[in-house]
C-alpha cells in the first residue's frame, strides 16, 4: 500500500496560515461553504477517485501538528503564540467534509462546510490529494524522466539568463506556488531541492510551508481570495468591503505579510479602494487575473498619481506563469520597481502530461453567498447570480 500523500499538516501554502489567523483573531465564529471545481477535461472521470480520495481524507483528519512544526511556525514572527496553541490541538473533522459523484454530469463534488476555521484548511490537501491520485494513473517513469529533461532546460535557462540579460535596476527573483497542483510530493520535493540547490541567486523560497522547513527555505505568501471575499458577509457595507480586509490585515500584521491580493472584484474596483493609507502601508501588489502587463501599469499610475516612488514597492505576478513568461514581465517592469514571480504548475507538475485546472473556492459565508469576480471571466466564482450581478453593480464592473 502506498504512503499517504498528505506527509505533514504543514504541507501547505504559508498564507493558509495567515489568513487563518486574521480569521481567528478577528471572526472566529464565522461559518463557511467551500466547493471543489474541475475547470478543464480530464483523461478519465475523477469520480473513478472517490474510494481513494475518502481514504486520504480519513488520514487527514487522523493528523495533529508535530511539536518541531509547531516550533517553526512560532518562529516566524508575524505568527502569534495563541494561534499555534489553537494548532497543537487542532484536528480536521471528517463530518466537515464530503465527497461524492454528481449522478447527472458524472463529476466529481467536493464540499466542505462548517466553522470557517476548521474547513478553510481543508483545500489545498484536498487539491493536491486529487492531483497525486489521478497522475498516479499514467507512466510514472515516462513522466519522470520528461520532468526531469525539462527542468534542466528550466535551469540552463536561468543561467543563460543570468549571462545575457543586461543589469537593471532590480533582480529577477522567482518562488515556487506549485503545491496545489503538484505530480507528486516527491516530484516536487526534487524540483525544490534543485533550484535551491542550482540557481540560488533567483530562486527565493515556497509556499510549501514544510518543505520551508525541511530544506531550510524561506516560506512565501500573503493572502488569497477567500480572505477578502469572507468580507462580504461580515456586516460592512458590501462596497466597504475590501476596504474591511485590508485594515483587518494591515492591524493584525503591523507591517509585515505586506502583498495585498487585488483582483477579488477586479483592478479597477481595487485601485479605488486603496487610497494614499493603504498604499503606503503595502509593500505591493499581486496579480492572479487578467493581463499582466495592462495590470502593472494600472498599479504605476496609480502609485504615481499617490506621488509614492513606485521603486520602493512591489509587483508580484502568479498568474499561470512560466519562466519564459515571468522574464518577459520581468524585462518590462525592473527598472520602475521591485518585481517577484509566483509559479506554481509550470515548476511542479511539468511533466508532459496535461495538468489538471481545479480549484476549491470560497462560495457562502455566515449563509449568504460571497464572489471572486475576477479580470479573467473564466475565474469569475459565484453560485448566485443575484448577488453576483449586484456586486457587479456596486463595483461598476462590467458583465463579460
């Protein structure tokens, strides 16, 4: 029988951990809805998964925090002491989550629902969990040894890069956000380990928290989108909402974690709300929607017209990138600011096999519908479209 896929609790992205503690700090009670989707077409149905997906989850819900992961979390410093007291006792609830096949479509469904703090954790496990089950299905030493051809062109890339590319004013830096959609643990394990290992000047650290601690990386990560849409249902004003998240953020972490997400109701709609407090309080902004390019220069106009020194923050970019990709935006911006590179499926799960495109999203807080109404119409998220066509609305955001 094979090992369990899910090696440790920490094996997740940082900013799970972040927004879980502004969530328990600032809404402990709040109880949320979250809903596995399959974006693109598979191979073979993934309700052929079922079995061994209940399986993985019943391990997952066996797992406590170790004592030496505990302690590297406490090291961090923007996580707080009761936080990791809250994890040493902190065990996943089977009864919180549920899968099963939709008899109409024959698709896969996912559903966890409960106290936000106790099923908000439950999505990357339950991403890569899938991802390693259905890869397990095909030629593993073919995909392998095709992963391992393309990641040494990866790397005798990055040092043909480092050789011609002309100085600018700041370095091109990358990390690793492949986790969620991963081959296997142990295929990104190896990726992780090389980087680090080969092109240390450009690789900068993961967002798998433990691998941050096994191979002695820095973890990278901010927050995600669910953090700011829980803010439509906690009793602002809805149009006040991402205003609500971003002092949330910026009171619980003083500082530090200072990447603000900026495509939950789209770029417009967000440069409106961060005003001259927020944008000097922020070290950045992160793109995960729409085209890049048009997306930074919104963010240097914007920075200008505050009359902030747009070298002094930074753009982060961790939509669907690879490294041909990420340079090419790197060339563009580095010498008007700082700029960072998330890349996650095209680092981890390079195999010559088609990835898959799932998700597991936010969709209803304290019994009320919430939405991602993203740049890109494909990443649009909401399963009311009442509340969707009112949040278009109070944002002026135009219907695709």
């Amino acid at each position: 029988m094979k090992q369990p896929i899910v090696r440790s609790l920490l094996e997740t992205d940082l900013y799970k951990f972040t927004m879980w503690q502004a969530l328990l700090h600032g809404h402990p009670n709040a109880h949320t809805e979250y809903e596995f989707v399959c974006r693109n077409q598979t191979a073979y149905p993934l309700t052929e998964l079922i079995e061994e997906i209940e399986r993985e989850l019943d391990h997952l819900c066996s797992m406590s925090f170790r004592d030496e992961e505990l302690d590297f979390l406490r090291a961090l410093r923007y996580i707080k002491s009761d936080f990791v007291d809250f994890l040493t006792v902190f065990r996943f609830q089977r009864k919180f989550i549920d899968v099963r096949a939709d008899a109409a479509s024959n698709t896969l469904v996912i559903h966890a629902a409960g106290p936000q703090v106790h099923v908000m954790g439950f999505e990357i496990y339950v991403l890569y969990i899938v991802n390693e089950l259905y890869f397990r299905r095909f030629d593993q030493d073919a995909a392998l040894a095709e992963g391992r051809q393309r990641l040494g062109a990866k790397i005798a890339l990055l040092k043909e890069f480092g050789q011609t590319e002309p100085q600018r004013l700041n370095p091109f830096e990358f990390s690793d956000f492949g986790v969620r959609r991963r081959f296997s643990g142990a295929w990104h394990d190896e990726v992780v380990q090389r980087l680090s290992r080969e092109v240390p000047e450009y690789f900068k650290g993961t967002s798998n928290v433990y691998q941050a601690m096994k191979f002695d990386l820095v973890p990278i990560g901010t927050m995600a989108h669910e953090y700011m849409q829980s803010f439509q249902a906690f009793g602002v004003r809805l149009r006040d909402f991402q205003k609500a998240s971003l002092e949330a953020w910026v009171q619980e972490y003083r500082g530090d974690l200072g990447v603000a997400l900026t495509d939950v109701v789209g770029m417009d709609a967000f440069l409106d709300d961060f005003d001259l407090y927020f944008a000097k309080l922020f070290d950045g902004l992160r793109h995960d929607s729409g085209d890049p390019v048009v997306w930074g220069e919104k963010a240097l106009a914007h920075y200008t017209a505050l009359r902030i020194d747009a070298k002094t923050k930074r753009l982060v970019f961790s939509d669907s990138l690879n490294l041909e990709k990420a340079m090419s935006l790197y060339r563009h911006f580095a010498d008007r600011i700082m700029t960072g590179f998330g890349i996650g499926t095209h680092l981890t799960n390079d195999v010559g096999l088609a990835p898959l495109n799932i998700v597991m999203k936010l969709v209803a807080c304290n019994g009320q519908s919430v939405a991602k109404l993203s740049d890109s119409p494909g990443k649009t998220v909401c399963k009311d479209e009442t509340f969707l066509a009112y949040l278009r609305q109070v944002f002026h955001h135009p219907a695709a």
